[in-house]
C-alpha cells in the first residue's frame, strides 16, 4: 500500500486495484479462489495493519473483477478496449499486479 510510483505518488490509489492483487494472490497459490470474493476481503482484513490498509476492498469491487480482462490468470493479462478500459487504467493495474509479484519473489 506504500509502495510509490518513480514520481512519489502511491500506486495503489484506488479500491479497484486490489483486484489486481486477488489475481496474483490467486495465480501464485496465496489464495486460494474457491473461498470467494468475500472470504478474500475478510483475509485482507485480517492480515491488515491495526486501523487497516490505506485503501481497505470490499466485496462488490472485487467481485467485479469477474467481468474483467483482470479474470484472466496475469500472464494471459492483454490490453483490449473492448473490455471499456482506458490504456492509463489497464497500465497501472498491470503495474499494481508487477509490483505485488516483485514483492513475493523477495
């Protein structure tokens, strides 16, 4: 939730991302998907920080993942705006997705 892009702004900025981590979460065998979306959010809450994540999810926002390129497992992740997403939006979710990855690896 720090991490902060090369010009100091946070990437995460928006509820909409933490679909972005649910998919890798899911893709790298964190989480497992059969708990659904529900069970996701009551997971991140509760590895959360006391007094939460700067930007807590919520169900209805992860839940809409599935109507989604972001429903593709990440490799399979592809610009395409007939899904209705601008290129600046796809860009930082794929960005939010890498940096998740990165942090895993270490």
């Amino acid at each position: 939730m720090h991490h902060r892009t090369p010009d100091g702004r946070y990437l995460v900025t928006r509820k909409v991302h933490w679909q972005a981590v649910y998919r890798v979460l899911v893709d790298e065998g964190w989480y497992d998907a059969s708990l659904g979306y529900a069970g996701f959010v009551d997971y991140i809450r509760s590895v959360a920080p006391p007094g939460g994540f700067r930007i807590m999810p919520d169900v209805e926002t992860i839940r809409h993942i599935s109507q989604t390129l972001y429903a593709r497992p990440f490799r399979d992740w592809r610009y395409d705006a007939a899904y209705g997403t601008k290129r600046w939006a796809y860009e930082r979710m794929r960005a939010v997705a890498e940096a998740l990855m990165t942090f895993l690896e270490e």
